[in-house]
C-alpha cells in the first residue's frame, strides 16, 4: 500500500521494521512498505542505509536517538525522521513483526502516531541533541538546545531543494519564531512545537532525491 498524504499532513501506509544494519539492505525486497521503524543499530553507515531507505521510497523512519548528520540526511531527502523512546520503539517493532500487514498513520501536526485506529505513541519531530535530566530541568541548556535546532532548521533551508516563494516563505516563519522566542517571557514549548511542524512541512516539501544528486555530482567532480 503506498503512503498518502493528506492536506492535513497524515502519512499513511504499511510499516516494517529492521533491528540491525544488515537488515537495511533487504528492504529492496519488502516493496510496499513506506514507514519504516529501526532500531538504534541500524546506522553505523548512515549515508549507505539513508541510500537505501530513499530509494525504496519510504517517507517517514521511526527511531530513536538519531544523530545530526541523520535526521539532515533524512529530510534532505523528504522522508519524515519521528523519534519515539527506546522502549516505546520497542513495542512498536514487536507490533509491526507480528502483523506485517498492519498500516500506521503518522500525524506530524499533531505530533501522533496511530494504529488500527488507536493512538500508539506522540513523538516530535526527531533532532539531533540529545537531552539528559539535567537539560530539561535547565532554563540555560534548553535555550541552546533550541538555538542548535534554529541553526539546523537555517541550514536545511539552505540545502533544500525549493521553489524562491516556497523557500520566502519557510524563511519568515522561521525568522518569526527567532523573534518570537527573543520577546520577555517567551513560551519555549509553544516555540518548540512551532519549529516542529516548520521541519515537518519542509519534510513533506523538499524534494525527494536532492542530497542523493548531489553527492552523485560530487563523486563525478
């Protein structure tokens, strides 16, 4: 069953999950499936395996504790990176291996995840910083953290394969909620879940296959 988009930004379609690098390489031969689920081992060669998931044309991975250079490959390539918690992966993976024919729906607006009709897990948009307990409890670390994210927001702007008026107008929301979140008083999780559905919308906008051309161009130079 191929994905679907909605107006509302649902991605819907069959699931499979992969738990170890190896696995990444089978995935040629599951056609169908168009959200894929793996676990944290899967990307000691991210390049190779991202190679691989772009072109069996998966929109949406589900994982966890992806690093930078990932989750800007990923959406480089149009394909929605979710980061659920470990165990709840776990679980997910466990479901998905037991029906393979099961279809998820991923909700990157709201920020939800459903099978069968029933809600699984809620997620964000996955990024790189990884938060420790002593982060979150921290009004300091968590302006960086945010700060980090802004930056990677800009340069996968810069990167990403745009129309000017498309590009215009994720460049004003971007630079709305840099001024939003400098005002007194600012409402950090309002601002997080802004710049969250901004990386969302570019997944679904950016073109497909435009990190992949250019990396073939770079090895042809």
């Amino acid at each position: 069953m191929a994905a679907s988009i909605g107006g509302s930004g649902i991605r819907t379609g069959r699931a499979v999950s992969v738990r170890h690098e190896a696995e990444v390489t089978d995935l040629p031969f599951r056609a169908g499936a168009t959200i894929l689920i793996a676990s944290p081992g899967c990307w000691p060669s991210p390049e190779r395996a991202i190679a691989v998931i772009a072109a069996c044309g998966f929109q949406v991975v589900i994982s966890t504790e992806l690093r930078y250079i990932i989750c800007h490959s990923l959406i480089e390539e149009a394909i929605l990176p979710v980061s659920l918690p470990a165990k709840t992966l776990i679980k997910l993976q466990d479901t998905v291996e037991s029906d393979p024919g099961i279809v998820l729906a991923v909700d990157a607006g709201c920020g939800e995840l459903r099978a069968r009709g029933a809600l699984v897990a809620r997620f964000e948009v996955a990024l790189p910083a990884a938060r420790t307990a002593d982060e979150t409890n921290s009004r300091a670390r968590g302006g960086e953290a945010m700060a980090r994210r802004l930056l990677m927001t800009q340069r996968l702007l810069g990167s990403a394969s745009l129309p000017g008026e498309v590009r215009m107008r994720f460049q004003r929301r971007l630079v709305a909620i840099c001024d939003a979140m400098k005002a007194p008083g600012a409402d950090a999780g309002r601002g997080t879940r802004r710049l969250d559905r901004l990386l969302s919308e570019l997944a679904r906008t950016g073109q497909p296959g435009a990190a992949s051309e250019r990396r073939a161009r770079r090895r042809l130079d």
